[in-house]
C-alpha cells in the first residue's frame, strides 16, 4: 500500500451542488445538497490517516475521524457509521451544523501543512448521517441496567448527548422538554433550509431506541423544581441543559414599538410553529416588507434568509463592525450574500423611530470606526462624531446574543453566578449534589457540537459520581480523604446522600 502525502492524494475537494441562490430566496428546501457516494469517497481519499490526529482533539467530542474515513475507504459504510456513533449519535446533525472549519478541519494536517483545502469532514460526516437515516440503521448494543434514574433538562444538543451517554451505561434516563416537541434549538432555531426537520426527528429517534423517555410540554421549574427530581421524584441525578434562550436588546428608545422582535421569537415561531404556512397554521407572524436585522451572527444569517423567504422585498444587516470580524460562519455569510442580502458594515442603531400609530418606521443610526482591541480579541467599535442617519425599516429583529432563561434559578436554590448562568466546577458539578449542568446555560451561547461536547462531558462526570465503572478503561476512583470499604464498597465512591433540613 502506497503511504499517503500531500502530493499523492486528491488536491482539490470533491464537489458539494448547492441550490441556485435565486431559486432557494423563494424556498425553505435545503441548500447544501450534499456528497454522493463517488464524492464522498474520492473526499476520503484525502485524508492522511495520521498517526497522531489533530483532528480528534480538535473535535469536541472525539469522534474518530480517520478510523470512520478509513472504513469508508473500504465501503465498509455500517462500519464507518458505528465508529462514528461511538462518540455522536447526530452525524447528519452535526455534518450540517457545526463550524468544522474552526475546529476539526482547521487543524487538518492536509491545510495545516500541505497548504491546500482540509479535508471536509463534515461533507463526510453528513453523507454517513443521511445514509444511515435512509436505510433505517440504528446504533445497537446490548446495555446491561445500571438501576439508577437520571432526570435530564431541555433536549437540546447538550442533553442529547449526555442522555445518550447514560443510557449507554444502563442508566433510565428521562429527558424533559418545555416545548411541544423535542431537539431545543436545533428545531426552534436553525431553520429547514440549513436543518431539516426530518433530520432532527430521525436522530432523537436513535435516543428512543437506547430507551430514553422524551416528555414534552414539562417545564421544568414550574411543574416541578431540580431538588424535587432528587427527592420525591426519587431521580439519582440531574443534567441540566437548558440553553439560554431569553433574548437580548440594545437598551435604546423605541425598542417597544409595534414590529419590533427577536430573533428567537421570528425563527421559533416559524421553524416550530409553522408560521412561514399561514393560515393553513395559525401563527401569523407579520414581517413588513422592509426587514433590518441588527447583528451579524449565525442566528443573524437565518433570521435574514428566513424574512427573505417569507416575502420580505428587501432584508438589510445591521452589523456595528467589519465583514472581517463578522462572527458568522464563512458559509453563511457567503450564502446570504448570494441571496441578495444588504449588508451594512460600521453602523449602530441608537433609536428605532414609529410612526403615528406606534409601529417602527426607521432606525437612527451611528456610524462606526474600529479601535483597540476589546476583551474578545476583535477591535471595539467607536461611534463617530456627527454621522447620524436615518434608515427606513418597517420591521426589526434583534440577533445580538441571548441570556439564560431565569426559571430554574428563580425556583432552585442551584449557585448562578452574576450574569444568571449555572455555576459549575471543572467536572460540571453545580452547587447541588448529584446535579450537572452544561452547554449553553453554563456558558452562554455557543455551538451546537461544544454543547455536545459538555453533555459527554457531564455524563462521564454522573458516572463517576454514581460509581458506575468505565468499561472503556481501568482506573482507580479519585482519592477524596475516605479510606477504607464499607461492605466492599470503597467510601471514595457514592458517599453523598441528599437531606432535608427542616
């Protein structure tokens, strides 16, 4: 067998279709179309298969990347679909998704040292996704129980990943939803042309298959609180991942005008409530025809080619910095540019204007000029003296960040620390025994695959704390100060217990 280099293997990436940018402004039918199977294995072909993988360390949570592409290689497809699922069970999920550029792809030894495209893993990854979705398979093992329950909160990314890894230990793991139907941000807030919603329900299909319960409509902190899942409930432990879905605004006059919403609010209510349907669904949604969206994120992006697709004339970018500190993936941008978006670079509302009947008419802004570099790294916008200007919009929508949902620290006594997100020590510990948090909540808003990083890594944390064994290694439990055994149980391992003090 010939030994792989730069030079030997394919120089270009294989060839992705994607819609025509006119045709797709008027649809919500994908717009990446997605390898075939000749694609996808002269793609695999540039793979290096190297000895020490920057890639898997680069994944937030370690697939193996080469050990899926080699069988690939070797059209050992339902093989390269378990090696894959030993470490994600949303491949088509996460091949459409995640920003790979930052993180497996941007470390790939193919762009990192050969200087050409990396190789493209995600392509690879949803290809290996649709495929096992469309011929049925299902991640398969025998599960020996574990007699312990464990309650998790939201069934966003987070907690589908440390649900899938609990249930793969033996756990009974219940997952509980606010909403009417299960996948957290991925069905409220990505829309069909960039997730399809037959994709999410597929893949939360393959947690029902390893026995994990899914309750919708259970808000958490109202029905019932986190300490009484420990008690009454008789849950051993809790996951909380929630996310931060409150929405954030700018703090200038005119944000209560009539036209004037989030970008949580315009994506939930057509991605999850049909509104982009009406009135075959009655959710009216009332964009006008002159849409300004004010941010530059990837929410930003969906909200702007969402309002395109709902019959808005013109969809105008607001954004207080440059394209180049734009915070949106590549991708995105790109697309949205062909799609005819406006982009207005170095420009900050200071007022939303209404008119006579109380509806936003324009926005007042600011021109911008770059300064030194704030705590982000990227250089802090400064107004400029004199440069107000009107700007006509009949509808604003918010995509500056969001903020947690306060029920769960209005309702439990779990620590928060002073922005209202969950406080956790290094193992995603709260402040309450038995109980994890991670993702969003913890963070603040991040990506989908860094979420699913922290829901394996607070799965693996329960586990330790329930002392159940890991089978993939050998160890011995943290020391904690306890010696000994009681009844051949070392007292290192599950010695908290929850009490009531009256």
């Amino acid at each position: 067998m010939v030994r792989k280099t730069i030079r030997n293997i394919p120089q270009e990436r294989a060839f992705m279709p994607v819609q025509d940018p006119e045709a797709r402004a008027a649809n919500f039918d994908e717009v990446a179309l997605g390898f075939d199977e000749a694609a996808a294995l002269l793609e695999s072909e540039r793979c290096l298969m190297c000895p020490e993988p920057a890639c898997i360390a680069g994944c937030p949570v370690s697939i193996d990347i080469p050990g899926f592409i080699e069988k690939l290689l070797k059209n050992d497809y339902r093989g390269a679909y378990d090696r894959l699922t030993d470490s994600t069970l949303l491949p088509a999920v996460c091949g459409r998704v995640c920003p790979q550029e930052e993180q497996c792809e941007g470390v790939c030894a193919v762009a990192v040292s050969g200087g050409l495209e990396p190789v493209a893993i995600g392509r690879l990854e949803r290809w290996l996704g649709d495929k096992a979705i469309a011929e049925g398979w299902h991640k398969s093992r025998h599960i020996e129980p574990a007699r312990f329950r464990v309650g998790v909160v939201g069934s966003g990314p987070a907690s589908m990943a440390c649900a899938a890894d609990l249930a793969k230990a033996g756990c009974e793991v219940t997952v509980f939803e606010a909403l009417h139907a299960p996948g957290g941000v991925l069905r409220y807030g990505i829309p069909e042309f960039r997730l399809p919603n037959s994709v999410v329900d597929a893949e939360i299909g393959q947690l029902e298959t390893l026995g994990v319960e899914i309750k919708c409509n259970t808000l958490v902190g109202r029905l019932f609180t986190v300490e009484q899942m420990l008690s009454e409930m008789g849950y051993d432990a809790v996951f909380i991942g929630a996310g931060a879905g409150t929405p954030k605004f700018m703090d200038i006059p005119g944000e209560n005008l009539n036209g004037v919403l989030s970008a949580n609010e315009l994506l939930t209510r057509c991605n999850l409530m049909h509104a982009g349907d009406f009135p075959n669904y009655d959710t009216p949604l009332g964009l006008g025809k002159r849409i300004a969206v004010i941010g530059a994120g990837n929410t930003a992006m969906d909200a702007m080619r969402v309002s395109l697709r709902l019959g808005a004339e013109e969809v105008h970018c607001v954004y207080r910095r440059t394209e180049l500190e734009c915070p949106a993936r590549a991708e995105e941008l790109h697309h949205a540019q062909e799609e005819g978006i406006a982009f207005h670079w170095l420009t900050s509302p200071v007022e939303l204007l209404g008119d006579a009947e109380g509806n936003v008419r324009a926005l007042r802004c600011q021109r911008m000029e770059l300064g030194e570099p704030d705590e982000s790294g990227r250089r802090r916008p400064v107004p400029v003296e004199g440069s107000e200007f009107d700007f006509e919009a009949d509808t604003v929508v918010y995509a500056i960040g969001t903020s947690p949902n306060p029920i769960l620290g209005q309702t439990s006594k779990i620590r928060l620390n002073k922005w209202g997100y969950i406080e956790t020590d290094e193992t995603l510990a709260t402040s309450l025994a038995g109980v994890y948090a991670g993702g969003d909540i913890v963070t603040g808003a991040a990506t989908v695959i860094l979420a699913m990083g922290a829901g394996r890594k607070a799965a693996e944390s329960i586990r330790q704390y329930l002392g159940i064994r890991d089978s993939a290694s050998v160890y011995e439990p943290e020391r904690t100060g306890f010696e000994g055994t009681l009844f051949g149980i070392d007292l290192a391992e599950r010695n908290f217990t929850h009490i009531r003090l009256m």
